[in-house]
C-alpha cells in the first residue's frame, strides 16, 4: 500500500533500499566500530589528498595498494590513540596496523580493488565518493546565510516565469526552500540542546569561551542582524510569493511546466508530473510561513541569551568578594606580616535579639462580596432574539444556497440574474453569493475556482455578457444559472 505524502506525491515502500543499492552493505561498519573517529579521520584524509573533489587528479586506473597503505601509517603516527579491538593489538608494528586498517576499509566497501594487469590498483566508486563529500561537508556545516538563499531561490522564480529557465529551476526552487525552512526550524531545537551542553561546564572561561564560538559561530544564522531591515532579500518574500502564484495561476506556464516534468521526471505519466509540479509549486508557497519559523527562533535566542547572562552575572558576583578578600588579605602580610590580620570577625555580637527576623504579619482580607445577578429585561431579550434572525436570515449555507436556485430554476435548464426571484433578505444574500461565485470562477486563482465549485452543489454559475438585462432590483455584474446534469450509465451493447 502506497503512503500519501504530504507534499502531494506518493512514498514508494521500497524506497529505503535504494541506499543500499548506492552503497555497499557494510559500508558503516567502520564508522560504528570501536575506533570510529579514528577511521573518520583516515577517511577525511584519503579524500583531502586523494579521493576528494580538492585533490590532486587521481591516475586514470587508480593508485597502488601501498600509496594508501602510507598515508593510513602517517595518519596512524600523528593520531597513534588507538584503542585495542583485540588481544595484543597494541604490540603489533605500525605497518601491519596500517595494512589491517586498509583492508577493513576495503572489506568494508570503501575502496574498490581492481586489477590491471599483474598489478592491483585502489580507486573509490563515484557513489561512495559522493557519499563520503556529503558527511564531510555535514559535519564542517557552519552558519548559513539566507540571504543568497533567499536571492537563489528569486532568480529561479524569475528565470521561469520570464520563461528563460523550464522546470529544472523550479525544482531547484523548491529544494531549497524546503532546505531553508527546514534549517531555520531546526536551529531553534539546536540552540536548546547546545544551552543543555553549557550548562555541564562548570568553569567560567570554558562556558563564555564555547558561547561565544558554538552559539554565535557553528549554530546562529550569519545574517541574523539584518533579517528584519528593508536591505535584506527575505524582505521581498510577498514579491516572490507573487511571482509563485502567478505560475500557478497562468494555464501557458503551467502547461509547459508540466511538459517538461512529464518529459523528464515522469515519461508518458501526465498524473504523475501534475502531482510533481502541484508538490514544488506547495513547497515554494510554504516560503510564507518563514515568519512564523524565525518568531520561534527569536523567542528561542532571547531565551538563551537571558540564560547565559544571568549565569555569567551570577558567576562574576559570586567570585568578586573572594577575589577582593583574597587581594586584602595578600596586601596585609605584605605589609605587616601574620600579626595585623586581626580577628576575622565583625564588632559587635554574632547573635543578637536586634538580629533576628521579625515575625511576618499576616494581612486579613475582607470576604468577598455576592455576586449580583443580573436578570434581563423581556425588552433585552426581544432585541435579541431578533439579532438572532436577523443574523441566521443573512447567513448562506451551500444547502439554502441550492435551495434557493433549485426554486428559481424549477424545469427550466439555465435561466439569468434578472430572472431571479428576491423575496426576503436570504434571497438577497443568495443573489449575492452567486455573483461572487461567479466573478470568482471567472478569474485565474485555482484557489478561488476550487473553493466556489465546492460551494455550488447540484447547479453552476458562470459569467455572462448579458449586461442590457440588469435585474430590477439589484446592480452588478451579470451571470447564468445552469442545472448540472447528473451522470447516467451508458447500456452495454448486445
């Protein structure tokens, strides 16, 4: 059974096995073994020098064996922290170290040993390499600037409705803010678990000094000051929301954007690539609750900073008169030796009558008064009752509303405004909805059209250009009221 996906597209079950169709099996043995930061560090090393994207380029046919073997042994010198997997391992000499290291990692799935000629050769699969790029560039993740967020995402928009871009830049589009919205929520929930961290440091330099490096360095946004000034992009959100709608309001953009996710997401799938296009087209317009997003984390960051202020100001209060002793006691010997300390308590007696607490005084407040019921007038209740009608008279369901076309109709197919009977005030709010209804199937908003065909059960109404035949009664733009015609079952040929 397929799991619908709040996005709008379906969730493949299977779609977990895909990671291990990409990567080999054992791939994260190393990484949960004992030594696991130690195999990290190998692994960041190989892909500075060897494997990476910043390397040096690599021989076509891939290096020998004991290239890599050397590096895992310098790696091993610089870093010899090791601890002891089995029995005796600390012993072993660094070279068998080094040769046992590679071949876990090449068991493991992160080499690839092929042989050319009489002569083995070590390369990395592009997919491992690519996997290996991303953890590295998670983990050395620092703050992220919506700003160049903000204007990526902007250029994108442009680029498609100016129609210099298809929908390859509306996807990429709503991948990033996808991402974006997803950063700035969860920064709220980092800076709470890095609060919960400080909190463990019991030294002073230790707690400012991881302050003011992780919480304003590694989790804060770059460009947090300038969110809410006129410069910053994030202040022309409502012109790219514009910009959104009008794609997809716009029947011309959104045939060729669907062509060209049928084309190349979803082959000769039409349902497919219009849930494609409706998804991106919904995470783009998620943009709009970005406010809501960085209320949290400003009422998050105010938290965090009121916390560590009133701990460091506890922190200097309570060491300032220990300093200050310690100073004055330091200057006496100095100057006069042990004897002028002098006694270390204050004139006068330790406990005294004067000294004690006096007793609190409880204040006796009067009870309470009864409460005075107040019981309305018939003339109170008269008017209200009549506010009642008067309101339920102006209120229109969908039902009155069918209601009342289904009477103005009686046999007839379709009949005009200026045909409709108005013999009340719910009469007249039903003329009302309907031309709303119409004005809205008429225009391009598909939120609009959705939510008046909701409303209009068991007839339509559409815009007419019948504008000689006004009503009698009522001014405003013309329309048509058509019976929908039920669907029959069409016989089966003998």
């Amino acid at each position: 059974m397929a799991v619908s996906d709040p996005s709008g597209g379906a969730l493949n079950p299977a779609m977990g096995a895909l990671l291990f169709e990409r990567l080999p099996d054992r791939i994260f043995a190393p990484l949960a073994s004992t030594n696991r930061r130690r195999y990290w560090g190998l692994l960041c090393r190989l892909h500075q020098y060897r494997f990476g994207p910043e390397a040096p380029l690599p021989p076509s046919t891939g290096f020998p064996p004991r290239v890599i073997v050397q590096d895992i042994e310098h790696e091993m010198m610089l870093h010899d922290d090791w601890e002891d997997e089995s029995q005796g391992e600390a012993l072993t000499p660094l070279n068998v170290r080094a040769n046992n290291a590679f071949t876990y990692l090449a068991d493991s799935g992160w080499f690839r040993l092929e042989r050319h000629g009489v002569e083995k050769r070590v390369t990395m699969r592009p997919a491992v390499s690519q996997y290996l790029t991303q953890l590295i560039a998670f983990a050395d993740r620092g703050p992220v600037f919506i700003s160049g967020k903000i204007r990526s995402i902007d250029f994108n928009i442009r680029s498609v409705l100016e129609g210099e871009a298809s929908g390859e830049s509306l996807q990429e589009a709503a991948e990033q803010a996808r991402n974006l919205l997803e950063y700035v929520r969860n920064t709220s929930t980092n800076i709470r678990d890095l609060m919960e961290q400080l909190g463990a440091e019991s030294a002073t330099r230790q707690y400012v000094q991881k302050f003011f490096t992780s919480y304003i360095e590694e989790v804060f946004i770059g460009d947090y000051r300038d969110l809410r000034t006129r410069e910053h992009p994030l202040s022309r959100r409502s012109q790219i929301l514009a910009r959104i709608e009008e794609i997809d309001g716009s029947p011309a953009h959104r045939a060729r954007l669907q062509a060209w996710y049928e084309s190349m997401r979803a082959p000769g799938d039409a349902k497919k690539a219009a849930r494609l296009f409706e998804r991106d087209i919904s995470r783009l317009l998620e943009i709009s609750r970005i406010d809501e997003y960085l209320d949290r984390l400003d009422d998050e960051i105010r938290r965090a900073n009121k916390r560590a202020l009133t701990y460091l100001d506890y922190r200097l209060r309570s060491l300032q008169p220990v300093d200050a002793l310690i100073r004055q006691i330091a200057g006496r010997i100095a100057a006069g030796g042990l004897s002028t300390l002098g006694d270390p308590f204050p004139a006068g007696e330790l406990v005294s009558a004067e000294r004690l607490a006096e007793p609190r005084i409880v204040a006796k407040r009067p009870p309470p008064t009864a409460l005075i019921r107040q019981v309305p007038s018939e003339r109170e209740i008269a008017r209200a009752q009549i506010m009642l009608r008067a309101r339920a008279a102006r209120t229109m369901t969908p039902a009155r509303l069918s209601a009342f076309v289904l009477a103005n109709l009686a046999d007839k197919e379709a009949i005009g405004h200026d045909e409709l009977k108005i013999s009340g005030v719910s009469d007249l709010r039903a003329f009302q909805v309907l031309q709303m209804h119409s004005l809205a199937l008429a225009a391009q908003s598909r939120r609009l059209q959705f939510a008046a065909l909701s409303a209009c059960r068991g007839f339509r109404v559409t815009a007419s250009d019948q504008s000689e035949s006004p009503h009698p009664l009522i001014s405003g733009a013309p329309f048509l009221v058509a019976a929908r015609k039920p669907k029959t079952m069409t016989e089966e040929k003998p």
